[in-house]
C-alpha cells in the first residue's frame, strides 16, 4: 500500500486548486529550489491516499465532536484545545489568515472523533500502547478513529497538517482516506541537561515539537560529570553541591511533575536517565565516599573516578535513590547509563584492587559488571524495567528479560545482531547523533539510516523498539537547542515512524520544507535545511 | 604595551574581589571546564591595565555626563538611553539585579564623556573616522574621552563591558585605565538576505550585536539570484516579480532607512550590494531583456545567463538603477559585486559573440572586464566609491584609487600580496566565512587567521583596511541566524580590532565565554562555543 505514497505525492503538488505553487517563472510565490507541498502529513502515514476534490473548513464554527462522549478523558479535552490554535493560527492578525475571508456554508465544521477503548484522566503512555488510527475526509465529513487516546493524539496531528491555507485564505483539506500506525513503538529524543543546563519552558516547547512531529519518549539525559540539576528530595545535597547553580539551574520535583505532565498529555514517555558508574563526578560533591577516590603511588591524589563499587553504603546510597526516582517518574522505565567507564581510576585504588582479588576477578569489566549487575537488582527489585547503554551487555551483566538495550558506538549492525541473538530488545542510536553539525543538508543521512540493516532473522528484526536521537550538551543550550534539533530531528522521527519504503531524501524535501514552514507558522525556531527558499510566515516578523 | 595584556587578564582572573569564581571544588558556582572572567572587554582595546581596587555602582544614582554639553548630539543622547540598561539590566526582576542591595555612599554616580570634536545629529561614519577613545576609573571618578563621536560610542560599550555584578548584587568596576584604537578601519559583517529573507526587527537585533563586538561595517548583501528583497522606487517591477513575496518578503523604502538610521547610531556604515554581471537571476523577472539568453544551437532556450552586457540599454537601466541606490544609501562605498561570472551562456549567444568579434575581444573575461568597467564608470560619476569582489582585479579592469577590493577565495595570501602590490585597499574574508559550520570550537581557528601574514611590504600591510566576516544565506534565516553568528562572529571582532598580539585562543576563551554570557543576559540568541557551562543567566527562562 505504502509503495503507491510517491507518486501521489507529486500528483498532488500539482492538482491542488488553491494551494502555492512554486516555479520559477513570474508568478507570485517564486524561486525556491526546493518546492513545498501544501497539506501533506509528516511523518508520511502507512496509507496515505488524497485526491484533488478539497473543502473549505470554517474556522469560525469548527469544533472536535466526541461519537460517543463517555469515553472522553481530560487528555483529550485538553489535545482539542491545543489542536485548535495549531490548526487555525493562535493570532487573528495571522498574515494568512485573512478574516475577510468567508467560508461557504457547506465547509467542514466539525472533526468527529471515535475513541474506542475509553480514556481515564490517568492513563500514561507505555512502550506497549497502541497508537494506531484511521482518518476519512471525505467532502465536509471528517472522520478520526482509533482504538486507544494514544492514537486519537496521532491523528489529531495528522487533521492538523493536512488542513492548509490556500491563497483565498480560507482553510481547506482534500478528501483523504489515512490508516496509519508506527513502524516502531519507540521514538525517542535524548537530551542532555548536564553540559548545559535547559530551562523548563524550553524543554516544554521541545515536547510540543516531538508531539508534533509524532516521537513519543523524552530520555532525560538529566545528570552527567558537569552538573547534577536534579533537585532529590531525599538527597538535597546531590544538586545543592552539584548543580551548576542550585537555585536556578535546576530541575526542582514540582517542575519535573510539570514536565511529566505535560509529555503525558502529548502521549510522550519521560524515560530519566541516571547515568553510573561512570559519568558521575557531579555526584560526588554531594555525596562524599561515593566515588572512587584515585591514587598516585600510594596516596589519594584528591581526584576522583567512578562509582566506587565496592562498599556496601554505595548500594544502599542507590537503592534508596533509585526507590525516590521509581516513584517519582511514573513511566515502567528508567535509563541506568552504564557506558564509558573509565578503568584508570579503578586501577590506581588498593580497596579496589584487593576487593578484585577476593573476588577472582581479573579484568575490570568484571568489577564493572558486579557494580551494574547490583544496580540493575535494586532497580528491578523496585518492579521497574531499565534501558541501558550497550557496554552493560557488552560486558556480560545478566539483564531483566524486559531490558532495552540503546546500542550508540559505530559498528552498531554488528552490535544490533548480537544483542537481538541474545534475546534483548533493542534501539538504535548511533546514526542519529543531532549534536554533530556539518554544512548542508545533514538531514539526509539521518533520513537514510535504516534500523532492521543487520543481518539478522525475522525474530531478531521484531526485538527492534525502535531509537533515539540524541543531542549531547556539549554546544547547546537554551539559545541553539530548537533551531538546532528542528527539523533535522523530523528526518528521524519519519524514519522510525513511517515504512521502510519511505526513504527516498529526494522525494521527501518538498514535504520536509513544508513541515519545516508549519512548525515555525506554529512559532517554533525550526531552522532552514533543504536549501534556499521562504515560508510564507517567517520566524521573528514577516 | 599590548603585550602586557596576556599576562594582566591571568592575574584579575584570580584577583577580583566580589566576583564569581569557577573551579572544579565544593563552591557554589562550580564546574564549566572554561572559567569566566568578570568584567573584562571584548574585543580586548590596545592598552588595558586594570587593578583588584574595584568601586560600587549605585545603579540608582547613575548618569553620563557631558564635560562639555555643546559639544553633544542626538547620536550620543541616544546611547546615553541604550546603555543604561545593557548595564543595570532592563528589569528590575533580573536574577543578579537584587534590589535590596543599596549602593554605599562612596558609588560612582555617573561617567563623565569628553567629546573634543563636537558632533552633530546628522553625522555618518566613514572608513576613516576615528573610533579611539581613553577610558579611565579611579576609584568612583570615571572618564570617557574620545575626539569623535564614534570613539564615545566605542568607549560606552567598554564602560558598559567592564562593570559587572558581584555576588552581592551589587555592580562593581575595577580601577581601570583603557587607551583604545581599533587596528582595522573596516570591520565588517555581511549578511544574504537573498537565499533566505532576513525581517527587519532581526537586522536591527543584528546590529546591536555588531556594535557591542565593535564590528562598524554592515555589508548588505541584498539580492542575489534566488529573490529580490529590494524595493526600488525606479523599478518596482524588480521586487514586485523578483521577491519571493512582494509584500512580506521585501525591504521598502522606509524599512531601509530605518536600518541605515539604526547602523548609524550605533557607528555602523550600511554598505549595500547589489552584485552583478553574474547572481542575477532574480533581476531578470521584472527587468526583461537585461539578462543574456542562453541558446541552446541557434534557438534560444528559455534559460538566463548574466547581465548582457552589449546592449547600450543595460547601461541605461544601471545608471537609473545606481543613481536611486546613491540617493538612497549615504555611505560614500556601494559593493558592486562582480563575483563568479559564468561563461557558458554567454559563450552560447550569437550576439555575444559577434559583439567580441567586433571588439577583438579573444576571451570572455574581456568581456567581463567591459561590463565591470563601464559599471564602475557609472557609479563613479555618481561620486561613490566602491568595493568588490577580487575577481574583478583579477580579470584586470581599472578602478577608481579608493576602490576597496575584498579578497574571498582559497589562497587569499598571494591575492593579497597582489592587490596591495597594485595599490588598492583590501579587506580579507576568506577565513572568516561563518556559513560553514562545524561541531566544536570552531571560533579557533577564525581567530587565528592574520590578515597580515603574507608577504608584503610595510607600505603594502598599511592598504589593509580590515575585513568582513560572512554568512551566507543558503541555510539560514530568521530561526538561527543570531545564534549561528554569535559569538562565532566575536572571534572576528577581536581580530580585527584588537593588537595582532592579542592572537592565543587559550588565553582568549574565558574572556569570551563572560563575552558570551554579557549577550545572552542582554537578551542575544549567542550560542555556547567554548564546551559545557552555564551563565548565571541564562536564554529563554533562568
């Protein structure tokens, strides 16, 4: 079915009526190199099939209907207040939106909504919802169905971009027939609130993006060695000592419920991440002994290396951390790191070295794995699942058979087809590091990096969650992050929502430029990538 | 004397009383892996000796003070007003701005500014003004003296760099004595706003951001082939055909008079492009017949080339075109372009060719060398100067004596030797092309490119009049383009205004992370570049 997509794609940049066409001869709109559709869906549903015949939509009268209103919840009350603006432009004096403009008396003026299995205001996005759904335009009836709220949430993003202004104005939509679901049940961005610090509001509009462009987990990168914005209420002195500043450059609980809730809302997971053993200097400054202390000779050299994995007060120190963290993020999962542990330290320390020779062991992969094999009890003993770095498998710790394995290093097809043999399920990471910038239009090899390349069986291939994008701290903070994550991030989240069919970069650019356009429309700083051109509605004026 | 400097900057790093320290112990702020410094200049002034003695500013109490009030202008009542708050902040609220914290009786109340050539409101900046000025303050008694108006405007810049916020809240400055002059008479900055259209709210935020590096030059880089910003009161056609939208996506009349109005009280020279024979392509939509017809055989083939230069109505046409542009903009230069002139179309066109036969003409860069020729003809006779692009040089055409030729390609140290060798003044921008990026601290290397290292004589180094650094618009507009230049564009600034002495980035990072950290508190979009930290108050929320 999804083959068909292409083609009609550009059958309809040719054969809307009232849409902008881009050339290069002496119309009005002129000159970009790359052309823009007008109302086609990003990421590109499973079936997607749209013709030429559209209807006005009235802005003035248009509301979402419940089919059957007892299976409304508040997630869905609020996603129709939210839809709304999105839909139709938040200011009146929106350039485009003229309001002279008079929709005919036969416009669409209402989207029914069928939800299936009733939403409670409780409900809380899992790796296993179902997010599937299917939408019917057909003249001024519209029709969104799905079977969980999670899916009513994709679609109402997918009504949103396929409704477009045309030159009159006026709001319209083409007949279309969409049955759409992920290819992959987990689309994930991380962030990295350690190198710099990221304020609240922004992380918000970042969700608003992710929602929009249908990711559906923020992995909270929240601490690292830089600083440690987490405000524990069981150890206040983790972020009194190791934040950056520790009162303003940190995430307090009421603002981490805020940001919980708000994801919740948009059908986003929030998966923290409390990287160990390595990765953890900022720990240290509040929690004294809990790192290894490192030698020269035979004296502590006042530097300081991994968790030290040998006394008993550092598992009690995690478990009673771990147990705060588990109760306060609702989802199933946390991110236990567990990556780039750095062996030099270890080797300096005696306690270390003679706790090895008790033990037998004779690499510090071992000790390694001792130190995670423990945290992974504790954490599991909470009745939590865990998402790790692949190190942890690498090495050999025995694992939850629910354990996410995020494989990141080059090389990931090889790692991909170990960790599937083994059972585990598994995301991929590496081709999707956002941080590293190059010149020109990056997004395409984003675009083109295909999860299931591996060899592999069938079985394997289903062990595939799905993965992540990442943008890591390093050159990034409030200033830079949305302009330098949108859209290049689109690439990923088209790749890991829609078929594996749909990856041609060439066919893809004009529905990218428009997407690009409608998320700065929608005032999010989502820079240009495909090339010189302009979006009807600039960001910052215009 | 600049060579102190280096050694200076160490010292008040550890010396500053009140100020905040960074190092990776138990402290408060604690953490970046580059310090800041507190209250130091960029870019760093000729001379720049400055002492741990720091007085109170009593935010409250503080004026500027006219030594001499008839010798005063609207251009300096006006920064009087913009200062004021880059110093104290614009809101009350700001983070460090505690408003419980009272000044002691022995703050500086005001700066006195002597300004020995009395300026008028209707002054412009020139390549040769004179931006030096002594900045002195000793104990609460503060001095800014200059004999031009630009020096002032220099120097409340420094003034407004080198008092800064203690922990106390208080603002303090250290007794300090500055002697500052600019190495380089033009220090530019070009921005495209053909590619992608820039509005004019984020042109002037631009310029703001020039004027506190000390950049005096906005290179405006109107129109180029992919769309035609430019409104023309001769030729409306050009914008109304060539813009990607006539009315969103256009600089009228009043729009660029309000720029060149901004630029020039803050010091800025506008100094417009509008580049030709070649990157003309959106000329051709609303000024028929000016650009060459490519042929394909002995047909024309729809295609267009560069300006055709044969016919005597396209010199018509440029000399109503440039009179308009030489009433419009009052700087003395206008950049007449004349870069990467492609042959093939003309070398298709019949009338080309026979016009070269006529004229004995055996290669097109003759041809070339015609157009340029007569073009420079034209707007010479307008009284301008003018500044172009080296391959004019190149292909030999004769220009006026105070032509200024910018030098933008690959091997631009033995262009350099040439040009000067020829006689003319010449501005550098080959290292300095900002457009293309890459991850890391790619400031370095920018700052480390010296104009002066090609061989030369004295004579020769002393045509050197600057340089510009460039963003070019193919991936950029309003969404990234502030964060995208700064404070990439600082290393340039310093470069070019401060000794050739002050060249170790080492030494440089901590000042421009303060530097850094001093715009986004004043409210820029300036992205970090020196690695993980944070500023004490930080963009969007903090």
């Amino acid at each position: 079915m999804s083959s068909f997509v292409g083609i009609i794609l550009l059958l309809i940049a040719v054969e809307i009526p009232g849409s902008f066409q881009h050339d290069r001869g002496h119309s009005k709109f002129r000159g970009p190199q790359v052309s823009q559709t007008a109302g086609t869906p990003w990421p590109m549903p499973l079936s997607y099939h749209t013709q030429a015949t559209f209807t006005y939509v009235d802005a003035g009268e248009f509301k979402f209907t419940d089919v059957d209103e007892s299976s409304s919840c508040s997630i869905l009350e609020e996603a129709y207040n939210r839809y709304f603006p999105l839909i139709f432009g938040r200011r009146p004096e929106t350039l485009f939106f003229k309001s002279s403009f008079k929709a005919p008396t036969d416009a669409m003026t209402e989207l029914m909504v069928k939800l299936e299995k009733p939403c409670k205001d409780t409900d809380y996005p899992m790796l296993e919802s179902d997010e599937s759904y299917t939408l019917d335009v057909n003249g001024n009836q519209a029709m969104l169905s799905a079977s969980e709220i999670w899916g009513v949430l994709r679609g109402l993003e997918t009504f949103s971009q396929i409704v477009y202004q045309s030159n009159d104005g006026g709001f319209v939509v083409n007949n279309t027939q969409i049955v759409d679901k992920p290819r992959f049940n987990h689309r994930g961005m991380l962030l990295d609130t350690s190198r710099h610090f990221i304020s609240v509001p922004i992380l918000m509009t970042n969700l608003d993006a992710l929602a929009q462009n249908k990711f559906n987990v923020f992995h909270w990168h929240i601490v690292d060695d830089q600083s440690f914005p987490f405000e524990s209420s069981t150890f206040p002195n983790l972020s009194e000592q190791g934040a950056y500043d520790p009162e303003t450059h940190v995430y307090t609980q009421t603002d981490i419920k805020n940001i919980i809730e708000y994801a919740r809302m948009r059908g986003i997971r929030v998966v923290p991440e409390f990287d160990s053993p390595g990765h953890t200097s900022s720990w240290g400054y509040g929690q004294p002994d809990l790192l290894t202390k490192c030698y020269t000779g035979s004296q502590p050299n006042g530097q300081f290396g991994p968790v030290n994995p040998v006394p008993n007060s550092t598992y009690v120190f995690l478990k009673s951390f771990f147990t705060e963290i588990a109760q306060l993020f609702p989802d199933h999962y946390m991110h236990l790191g567990g990556d780039e542990v750095s062996f030099a330290c270890w080797q300096s320390n005696p306690e270390i070295t003679s706790f090895m020779k008790k033990m037998g062991y004779t690499s510090y992969s071992q000790i390694e794995e001792y130190y995670m094999q423990n945290l992974l009890n504790i954490v599991g003993g909470l009745g939590k699942g865990y998402q790790i770095w692949q190190e942890v498998i690498d090495n050999g710790a025995k694992v939850r058979a629910d354990t996410v394995v995020e494989v990141w290093k080059a090389g990931w097809e090889a790692e991909m087809e170990k960790v599937t043999k083994l059972g585990y399920k598994t995301l991929l990471s590496t081709c999707w590091y956002l941080n590293y910038i190059s010149y020109g239009s990056d997004w395409m090899a984003y675009y083109g990096c295909e999860p299931f390349n591996f060899n592999g069986t069938d079985a394997q291939k289903q062990l595939i969650q799905g993965g992540e994008t990442c943008m890591w701290g390093e050159y990034v903070d409030g200033t830079n992050v949305i302009s330098r994550l949108w859209p290049r991030a689109s690439a990923v989240g088209e790749r890991l929502w829609s078929a594996k069919e749909i990856n041609s970069a060439f066919l893809a650019q004009s529905r990218l430029t428009e997407h690009r356009c409608r998320m700065v429309r929608r005032g999010f700083q989502a820079e240009p990538i495909t090339g010189p051109g302009f979006c009807r509605e600039e960001f910052g004026g215009v």
